[in-house]
C-alpha cells in the first residue's frame, strides 16, 4: 500500500488546486497508484481510469466544483474524479456492497451532477443542465466528458445538433484515447493548436473582432473576409469541419497527459461565446504496463496480480463458449454473421473478428443501429447474430419490435450478463431483457443452464426460428450440475420425483441453486420436483400440464417480477385444471444495487438457502 502523501490530504477540489505545480506529476503518481491497488482487490474498470488522471486533476484546477457541474458519460472513468471529492478514505470500498459506486451517482456526493452508467447520454445531460441554468440566472459552466467510443452512439450527435445553438459556458471535452477525430500532421498544426489555446489569443481575437466591425463602411465586410479566410485556412490544415457544422468552437488537439496543457485550454474554453469541444487525447491504461499493452483486457476486470497483471481466477465462462460455438457454425455456414456493440472482447467474439473478418461487424456504441441493421443483413438471406449485454439491448426496443418482429426477420439475439452481474450496480443488472423482450410478438426466448444448452439453443435459434430469435445466458461460467441430470430436450426437462406434490419451476442458472435446495430440503423431509425451462417463450403447453397436476408450484426467476415468464406461466395455469398454490419468487419492482452475484442472490431469497427458506415457511403457513 502506497503512501499517498499528497492524495490522502485531498478533501475537496479545493484542495487540488492548492497543489504546487511542482507535485501535481507526483499526485497523478499517486492516484495511478491507489487506482490500481485498489481495483486489482475489488475489481473495476482500470484502463480508462489510468488513461485521465491528468485530465481529471487539471479539470478540478480549472473550474468551481460543485458550483460548476460536470457530467460523465458512461461514468466508468470517474475513478479520479472520486478521489478528488473527498471519497478517498472510503476508495477501498469501490464497488463493494453498501460501498461507493463505480459510477457517478448524486445519493453518493453533491458532486457527482448525474447518474451514468451507459454510454453516449452526457452531452444532453450537460445542455439540459446548463439550459436550466440560464433559466435561473446562473451563469456557471457545465462540462461533459465523453470518450470518442461514446461519440458513436447516436444520442451523442443529436444532442450535438441540438446544443450547437447555445451561447456560451457550455464544453464538451471529446477524451480521445482509441482513434484520431481529426488528421493532424506535422509541427504547424500543433503550433497553431498551441496559440489558439492560449487566452491571450481569445482576448486579442475578440477585441480584433470588436474594433473591425465598428469601422464605418468597410469593418463588416473586413470581419466577414478575415473569418471566412480563417475557417478556409483551418479547413486545409485540420481536415475537420464536423464540430463547426453542429455549431461549436473546436479546440484540439490537447496532450490529455499534460496538465498544464489542458489547463490552458480549458481556459481558452472559458473564454469563448459560444459552445465549445475541446479534443484531448489520451493514452488508456496509462501508467500500469500490463494496462498499457493490454489496454482491452483492463477496460473492466476482476482481481489481477499487480506485478503480473495476470486475473488471479479465470475460467471459461459463457461469453467465451458462445463466441467458440458461432466459429464452429460459420465455419460451416457462410452465411453467419456477428455483430458486436463496440463490444467484441466481453462478448467472447474476439476469435470470430480474426477468423471471419468479412461477416463481422462491429457497429459502434449503437445498439439501436445494430439491430436494424441486422434485419437488413437478414432480409437478403444472411444469418446474423448480435452479441449483446442484456442492460445494453434495453436501448434498442422500438428496433426490437418495429424493424424485427413486425416483420418477422430472423435476427438473432445473443444476451449476455443477462440476470444479476453483480459489482457494477443497478445500472448493468440484466433483469429486464425477458421482461422486455417477453412483450414482443413473434418472439422466441431461450435460457440455457450450461454449455451444452447453449449449443443447442444457439443451434435451434439460428436454423430453427424464423423470426426474432433469444438466446440468453448469465455472466460467468457452469454452476453445480448433478450427475443424474441430463439436458434431454431444450424446451423443458424435469429433474426429481414426478409423483411427489412439490415442484419448482425455473430456468437458467437458477436451476444449479434449485437442484442444491432440493437436496438441503430432502434432509428436512420435503421431498420437491424440478420443472427446468430452457424455452421460456413460448411456454410449452406440456409443461403447464406437467405443473398442474402438483399441490404447490414455487417459481424462481432471476428477473423482474412485472411482466416475467413466471406471470405467463401462471396466466396458463389458470386455465387447467390446477387447484394448488402458486408462488412467485422474483424481483417486485426495484433496482438491484451494487454487491456480489452471491450476496444479490442471497438478498433476494434466490439462492439455494433463499429457495430452502422461502418453501419451509409457505408450507409451514399453509397448514
């Protein structure tokens, strides 16, 4: 453990900007430090928070915070921005249960100014603060910060479009640490970068400005000349008009590892009458070697070894046996195309990328695009396949409906994380995709237990289905699977004593809890039946009938309670013959907060225990 000398006396901005500029490097030194101390026993996302140290320091030099407000997208990269606002001492609980969040979030601090968690959401968070602002009479500046991945989403260029209109203490920093925005070449566009940041040149521009235009006759068709000869000049250098088109002021690039740099721009920035973006580049993973050269790989992680930088548990998981099964079937089927979210290495598709370079896609941080043009690949007889996370397909709903299963294309859906993901919080759950998707006509939804499920539902998915098409499965890999349990059919399987009077309905993981509460339970006398669905939409018809014909059904489901398979399958049960109990097990309309999969399990009585509990007492209350 570090020291931290400088940081640990860091309770406020204030406190930043009473920093001698000749220990601001060994700050930033010490920030890297604790970032990664801290992350490789908690795990959390390490790359993009070593990549703006100097970026966050130099922002909390330059403004007012909290009077300023600042908004950051996606929020993964506030790290920083956390040890800055008087949260070092509790930094160790970073993404612990009843910790503080690995993303921004206002019940947390007074300067964490919105809730993030997804992407490409900043900048019309920020004009819709600033916009109140001027309503109030506040003449403070607002800030987003959004990494060039997030500037392809496509909210990020309408709220562009919309903010371009707005007058002036409104800044956009565009961190820009994958791909350049703008081809700059050579030391003259560097050394004009330098000038135009400087105050002094936004202070003589606009005096300039001011004297010519008041000359009589002549001074505005001199401005109007001197302004166009300017941009043409600028054009020809920087290869960029895209921000001038949406209305803002361009300064960049800015070294995002230089804080003095960055100062000065933002200082230029203050200076402008207009909306402003300001282009800092930035190296991700900067300062951790392993981070540095494996810059994907620390985007989000798990515990690591510091000197090594290797996972210090690693298994094979879901994500990599999907991404392992589609190879196998396009190496076979031409047909076969993936598309990935900006998401390639999470979705286990890294293999696919290098194999079928041609049938893959990765579209951006576009969900909604992705969708679409999946149909579009469909409509002409190709087989997509979009690897999605659960919390991440929400956004593309009207797509979903309107362009897939209107038209019943045959668009497949891999959702992964899909249930409880654990540390990230409730921003990332995946309990809302079967809710969601289970609203859709002309939809097919399978959730598998293990692997070999998965094959099978991927399988039946993209041969079988001729329509939208869901194959769901959880972040991780297998749980317990008893030796006398065989996955004969993908639609449903019973595990258990068919004749006794208890039976739990479930799927997915879930049923590796059930089948160890069935056990626990058996040493307590209660003798229950497993009904396990893989097919959960539709509900097979002998399935119902199967569960009629029991005294008391308890269905489990890691999800949302409204709208659930277990409301449908209770919604068929009424209309059998079936006169017993039924209980639903599941989550009643809340947000699922930060913790382990285990400890949320556990809160939620969906545990093996959770699953013991809940039936020992309904049984005992109903006698």
């Amino acid at each position: 453990m570090g020291e931290y000398k400088i940081l640990s006396k860091i309770k406020s901005p204030n406190d930043v900007k009473r920093v001698n500029d000749k220990d601001i490097s060994a700050l930033c030194t010490e920030i890297r430090e604790k970032l990664v101390e801290t992350v490789s026993v908690n795990g959390g996302h390490l790359s993009p928070n070593l990549g703006v140290v100097e970026l966050t320091v130099a922002l909390h030099r330059s403004f007012n915070f909290p009077k300023d407000s600042i908004v950051w997208d996606v929020g993964h990269q506030s790290y920083t921005h956390k040890l800055l606002t008087g949260r070092f001492d509790a930094f160790d609980t970073l993404r612990l249960k009843d910790g503080i969040s690995g993303f921004p979030k206002r019940s947390e601090s007074k300067y964490d100014d919105f809730n993030t968690g997804h992407s490409s959401t900043s900048i019309s968070a920020a004009y819709g603060i600033a916009n109140a602002k001027v309503l109030s009479g506040d003449q403070s500046y607002t800030i987003a910060v959004i990494g060039d991945g997030s500037f392809t989403g496509g909210l990020a260029f309408e709220a562009m479009n919309n903010a371009g209109r707005f007058n002036k203490n409104f800044i956009v920093v565009l961190n820009d640490n994958k791909m350049s925005i703008s081809k700059n070449v050579g030391a003259f566009p560097r050394y004009l970068t330098t000038v135009r940041i400087q105050p002094w040149y936004i202070r003589v521009k606009r005096v300039t400005e001011k004297v010519i235009s008041k000359i009589p006759l002549i001074g505005k068709p001199i401005k109007s000349f001197l302004q166009h000869g300017k941009s043409r000049l600028k054009n020809m250098i920087y290869k960029n008009t895209l921000f001038d088109c949406f209305g803002f002021t361009y300064l960049g690039p800015i070294d995002g590892h230089n804080v003095e740099e960055l100062e000065n721009a933002f200082a230029a920035a203050k200076k402008v009458n207009s909306p402003v973006i300001v282009h800092v580049v930035t190296k991700k993973g900067k300062g951790y070697q392993p981070a540095e050269e494996k810059p994907g790989e620390f985007h989000g992680i798990g515990k690591f070894d510091i000197d090594s930088g290797e996972p210090i548990s690693s298994h094979t998981g879901f994500s990599a046996a999907f991404g392992e099964t589609l190879c196998e079937f396009a190496e076979k089927d031409k047909k076969i195309c993936a598309i990935t979210a900006a998401m390639a290495d999470g979705t286990g598709l890294n293999r696919f990328a290098k194999l079928y370079k041609e049938r893959f896609f990765d579209v951006g941080i576009a969900e909604e695009h992705a969708v679409t043009f999946g149909c579009g690949l469909a409509l002409k007889g190709m087989r997509p396949v979009f690897a999605v996370y659960s919390t991440f397909l929400q956004r593309s709903y009207d797509q979903l409906i309107h362009d897939a299963a209107l038209g019943r294309l045959h668009l497949v859906l891999a959702v992964d994380r899909a249930g409880i993901v654990g540390s990230d919080g409730e921003t990332h759950q995946g309990v809302f995709d079967v809710s969601m998707l289970n609203s859709i006509p002309n939809t097919t939804i399978y959730s598998p237990s293990y692997f070999e499920g998965l094959k099978k539902s991927l399988a039946t998915a993209v041969y079988i289905c001729d329509s939208l098409a869901v194959v769901r499965y959880p972040r991780g890999g297998e749980l317990y699977k008893p030796d006398d349990f065989g996955e004969e059919s993908i639609d449903y399987n019973i595990y258990g004593n068919k004749n006794c009077k208890n039976l739990i309905i479930t799927y997915g993981r879930l049923f590796s809890y059930a089948c160890k509460a069935v056990e626990m339970l058996a040493e307590k006398g209660i003798e229950v039946c497993i009904l396990k669905l893989c097919r959960i939409k539709p509900i097979d018809s002998e399935a119902v009938n199967f569960a009629a014909n029991f005294q008391n059904v308890w269905f489990f489901e890691e999800g949302i309670k409204n709208g659930s398979i277990a409301r449908n399958f209770s919604d068929l049960l009424v209309v059998t013959n079936f006169r017993g109990n039924y209980h639903i097990k599941a989550i009643n309309d809340k947000f699922v907060k930060q913790m382990s999969v285990s400890e949320a399990l556990e809160m939620l009585k969906l545990d093996s225990q959770g699953m013991t509990d809940v039936i020992t007492k309904d049984l005992k209350d109903s006698k």
